[in-house]
C-alpha cells in the first residue's frame, strides 16, 4: 500500500470548553498511482484529514504510513508530499515561472529538466502567457492554476490537492480534470483529492472516500456509491438530482408508502425485512417511469434543462424528482401514473439509515 490512515484522528480545542473531533478513527488504505477522493460537504473532516498527511495538522491518535514509511511524527518538508493549496500559497516576490519551479530548484532538478517541466505544466494549465507575472497580479483561477502546477511538476510519493479547481468557470474545470488525470496516470502519480464537489469526484477518482461529521461513511469506485451505498446518507449526497428517498412501511405484500393514500407497492424479488419494520424507499430519480406505473403524483413543475427534463411530482405530502433525457408532456396540475422497476429499489433501515437491500441483492 502506498497509503495507510490507522485509525486516524483529529480533535480540536472547542471555543467555549471542551473539544470538538474533526475527524474519527478514519481507516483508509490506497495504492500507488491510484486517486481517491475525499468527498463530503463543509466541515464533514476531509481537509483536516489531508492536512494531518501533508504534515501542516498533527494526529490526535492514530497513524500515517505512506510509502512503507511512518510519517505522522515528521516534519512536511521529510514526507515526499507535494501540496496544491485551496489558498494557492504562492510567493508572492517570485514570478509564477519561479513558484512552478521552485520545488524542482530545491531538489536538486538540472535545469533543462527543471525549464522543461514548468512549460509543460503551464501548457496543460493553460498559464503559460502569465509566467512572467506575478501572484498579485493575477486572477483567483490563474493563482490556484499556478498552485496546481507547482505540486504536479514536483516528484513524490503522494500528491495533495485541495479544492484544486473551485475558482474555475465551468468549462475550463471541465478540461482540466481530464487533462490533470491524465497526467497523473501517465506519471503513475498517486494522489488525494479534497472536494465537495460530486462531479469533480467522480470524474477523476479511481475511488472515492465519502465522510459526514468525521467519520468515514463508505469507500469505494464511483460506480458502487451510486449502486450500491452503503447508507441513506451516501444515497442522497450522490447524484444530481439526489435520490428520491420514501418513507415506508414493510406490509406481507410489499411496501406501504406512509402518509400516502395508494395500495401496496409489491416489489416482487426484492428481499424484505419483517412484516411492521420501519424502511425507507430509495429510487434514483433517472430510474422513475412517466406514463406508466403502480403510483399516481401531480405534476409540480416540468423544466427542460437543454439535454433532460426534471419533472417534480407530489405523491400525497412527499416530493419526488424524475429525469428523462427527452422532454416529457406533462403539464403542471395533471395528475400522472409512474412508477419503477423492483431492480432499481433500494431500501434502508429508518432508524440507522443502513441499506437493507438494493433490488433484488440485499446489502
């Protein structure tokens, strides 16, 4: 293993007294010149967790082996961690030419090597009419650009890059990411991702490592998050729109949906808990069927998107979203059929939000 979190965490000193943990016994192994992701929202504990590896937070418990080495006791610069900063970090007497290459001049990098690097990175970045220019000068999105290519052109055992492409506009973040992962692999670089951003995640990692309040919610490929989560917490932060999520209750013939006047739903094949339990029915919303099905909504509002409608339906008091890569001719008011396939159902415990099953495969 290239690298190995043992049971890693962080507390910090709370403001009024007492102590607030950022991070929880996170276990956590990746391969050499593998991405991974660490993906969660605000203050879910991934940045203080790839601080604690680059060096710049110490470990509260735990510890940190990367390349066979254990490293949580020393300092950043006696890690071979090379860092893309979400605040760029850049020198600010230096030009963007000396900040790309200043990693290579301490290392002891000839200087053609060193020259020949740079251009590439600035090329891929697309900065190489700035590297004359100065950090003060420069964009937000030109600054963390230059920051990325500084820790890209370095060697080492693991590269670090937080929130590497957020001041981006859209089609320049969309570029980047295929070229940035390109690089890495043809480097056969290794690298942590820190984003909050799904689709960031899920286009560069090989895996992706989902945390909520500092503790490690599930890790795995980007296919079996969306496919198979492992909680209700993971199924509804993966996806854009987020799965549909029902509350219900398991009835011999199948599911009854609560506060919804319908029959039974059946889910033929898809394995159930014991008759009375407490679930809640999860179904993507690209895997809803208009026009046909065992359940009836009205139809709250209809947008064609450019490439997909979003069709919004009220199901009694509940609210659910349904995808169609066509438009779909519904007006606001009608009261339509729709339904699923028991192969795209998946159902989680309402308490422990723990998946039971996903269609017909229980979890």
């Amino acid at each position: 293993m290239t690298l190995t979190l043992s049971n890693l965490s962080k507390t910090y000193p709370g403001r009024h007294g007492g102590s607030v943990q950022a991070v929880r016994n996170l276990n956590l192994t990746m391969e050499k010149g593998e991405i991974v992701a660490l993906l969660g929202s605000s203050g879910c504990g991934k940045t203080s967790t790839l601080r604690m590896i680059a060096g710049f937070e110490s470990v509260s418990e735990g510890g940190i082996t990367l390349a066979g080495r254990r490293i949580e006791t020393l300092t950043p610069d006696r890690r071979r961690v090379a860092m893309a900063f979400e605040g760029y970090a850049l020198y600010p007497p230096l030009t963007i030419e000396e900040n790309i290459g200043f990693g290579l001049a301490t290392r002891g990098l000839d200087r053609a090597e060193a020259a020949r690097r740079v251009r590439e990175m600035a090329e891929m970045l697309e900065i190489g009419p700035i590297l004359k220019g100065r950090p003060a000068g420069l964009s937000g999105g030109q600054q963390q650009r230059a920051s990325l290519a500084r820790a890209l052109a370095r060697d080492a055992d693991l590269h670090l890059l937080d929130e590497p492409m957020g001041q981006l506009e859209p089609q320049l973040r969309s570029v980047l990411r295929g070229r940035v992962k390109a690089a890495l692999k043809s480097r056969g670089l290794t690298a942590v991702l820190v984003t909050h951003d799904q689709t960031e995640a899920n286009a560069m990692a090989d895996r992706i490592a989902v945390m909520e309040a500092g503790v490690l919610q599930q890790y795995g490929p980007p296919s079996e998050l969306r496919d198979r989560p492992a909680n209700l917490l993971v199924a509804t932060f993966l996806g854009e729109p987020p799965m549909n999520a029902l509350a219900a209750t398991v009835d011999p013939a199948g599911l009854h949906l609560d506060d919804v006047a319908e029959d039974v739903l059946a889910l033929p094949g898809v394995p159930m808990p014991r008759a009375g339990a407490k679930i809640v029915l999860g179904v993507r919303p690209h895997r809803l069927q208009l026009g046909a099905g065992a359940l009836r909504g009205q139809v709250i509002s209809n947008q064609w998107l450019g490439d997909q409608a979003h069709v919004v339906l009220a199901l009694g008091p509940r609210i659910l979203v349904a995808v169609a890569h066509r438009r779909v001719a519904v007006r606001v008011g009608e009261t339509i059929p729709f339904g699923f396939a028991p192969d795209h159902a998946h159902l989680f415990d309402a308490d422990s939000g723990r998946a039971l099953a996903h269609g017909m495969v229980a979890a």
